[in-house]
C-alpha cells in the first residue's frame, strides 16, 4: 500500500527540464502554455528552451530572431551558457535557462550558421525534428536512414563547438550512429520508453542502453500519446523511469526530465503544469527511490550532461 510521502523527504526538490518549445508556441503555434517559471513546487528552475517550428525549410529568419530576442528578455529567466552560470542563477532564484535548437532545418543545416548559433549561446542541437533534411533519417520520414555524410559532417562540427545532440526525433540507426560516432554527446531530450508505450517517438531498450553507455540520458516526455496510449497517468511515467533504469546498472543515472509542457495538446492525468512534476517524484519515492537518486533524475543528470 502506498502512503503519503513525508514532506521532509522532497522538500527543495531541484528541477531541470530538457525540452519545452515556449519560444516558438508565444507564436500561438501549439495552442498550449504550461511553462510557469516561478513554480512553487521547487526551489530552482532550469529549462531548455528549443526554438523549433512546425513547417520546412524553418531557415535562421525572422522567427529565429524573435526566439533569440524573447530568450534574452523573458523576465525571470537568466541564460546559461557554462556550469557557473547556470549555479548562479538558481543560487538567485532565477530560471537557468540553456538554449537549444530542435531541427537543424532551423539554421538550413548550415555549418556556416551553426557557428553563429554556437555564438548566441546555442548548447544543445537536434539535428532533425519530423521532416527529413538530408542530415539523418526521422523518427517520422526515412526512418531506415542513419546519419548521411552530410550529418556526419554537421554532427562532428556541432561537437566541435561544445553542442550536445538531441536524438529525439532522429530514426532509430540515426540514433545507433551518432552514439557510436559521437560518445558523451549524444541525449534524448524528449523520449520515453518504446517497451512500456509503442510510439515511435520512444527509445527501444537497445538504444536507451547504448545512450547510457556512452554517458547520455534520455528524457521523460509528459505527452499523453508517448507515455501511455489508452491511459495515461502519473503512475505510468514512473514505469517508463523504472523500467528506464531497470535495464543497465547505475539506470538512474540517465534519466532525466524532457516534459514537453507546452508542445503538446495533452498531458498525463494528475498534471496540468510543471508545478504538478512533483507528483512524479512522489510517485517514485512510494517506489523505493532514495531523494540522491530523485535529485539525480529531476536535476543532476542532465546537469552534469549538459555541462
């Protein structure tokens, strides 16, 4: 039987999240905000913000100039482009915000211009979202497709400028490939597990381990579809994180937060925004998960991945 969870244990729960498309969705896009940045749930806040968009080519235009200038004005939100800046910022209450592009459709998979985003203060690169753009196969469109010479090229120089690859939306031999090619820089920001939920959006055991082993973590994503396709509620994300961390030794250390708050029409029963997260945790620590490991899943590891 479960029982309540003492407030002591998860009290100042940190909370850093790896994907959330609030750059783009102002832009009145998905129709849906949950981003509250001064949730009382947790005593410090860090977020990926991915500027992404919904049709290609998504070229560094006018669009990407607005996502820059709202990242650089959004009150409360201090970016992040180095550990110590990150610290700081949750040491001030602030939002530690780190800055990532979804879809290297974005900048016309330039590498020209991916030196300009790495400039801005760009950490993190998807280099596909849906559509294929000659990098890699999709999770969606040439999905038997790896990394092409092409991708190769641009995942190598995206390294090269201290980026991190986001896999999420990469086809499964893409994925397999920028693991292999690219060890310590390749993460699923966004994903959940394809064993517990089918979606080919999802991580299949072969891969969440092949991530792991090369020093990655995978995200857990709060899109409905993605966690359960009938019933979708708390205690469901918790059995993508522990079958997640059931699958290597030392699992709870590639487990992270991508939740996707407000690129998505439809959240998990129990959670309306990101102050509702919480209950995750409670969920976990009801499953026999100690406050280190929660701590390391909410925040740390994607923390020490990114930085």
């Amino acid at each position: 039987m479960k029982t309540s969870t003492p407030i002591s244990a998860l009290e100042d729960l940190p909370y850093f999240d790896g994907h959330c498309d609030t750059l783009t969705a102002l832009d009145g896009r998905y129709g849906r905000l949950c981003l509250e940045l001064d949730a009382e749930s947790f005593s410090a806040r860090g977020q990926v913000f991915a500027i992404c968009g919904d049709v290609s080519p998504r070229p560094m235009d006018e669009l990407f100039g607005t996502c820059i200038s709202r990242y650089f004005s959004f009150p409360g939100v201090a970016p992040c482009s180095s550990a110590k800046e990150f610290i700081a910022a949750e040491k001030a209450g602030l939002c530690a915000g780190v800055l990532g592009i979804e879809g290297a459709e974005v900048i016309d998979c330039s590498l020209s211009l991916l030196e300009k985003a790495a400039e801005i203060g760009v950490k993190i690169i998807a280099p596909t979202w849906n559509i294929y753009n000659g990098l890699c196969g999709t999770a969606s469109e040439m999905t038997g497709r790896g990394l092409t010479s092409a991708g190769i090229g641009f995942c190598r120089k995206a390294v090269a400028l201290g980026m991190k690859l986001d896999v999420s939306h990469a086809s499964d031999c893409a994925i397999a490939d920028m693991a292999e090619l690219f060890p310590g820089s390749v993460f699923a920001s966004h994903s959940n597990s394809r064993a517990v939920c089918g979606h080919r959006r999802n991580i299949p055991d072969e891969l969440f381990s092949k991530i792991a082993s090369v020093g990655g973590c995978v995200g857990i994503n709060l899109y409905s579809p993605f966690v359960d396709e009938n019933c979708a509620d708390i205690s469901r994300v918790a059995d993508h994180i522990c079958h997640f961390v059931s699958l290597v030794p030392g699992g709870e250390k590639h487990v992270s937060l991508g939740c996707d708050l407000d690129g998505c029409d439809s959240l998990p029963a129990g959670i309306s925004g990101s102050g509702d997260v919480a209950l995750i945790a409670e969920e976990l620590f009801s499953r026999g998960f100690d406050r280190e490991s929660i701590i390391d899943i909410f925040h740390n590891n994607l923390f020490r991945f990114i930085f």
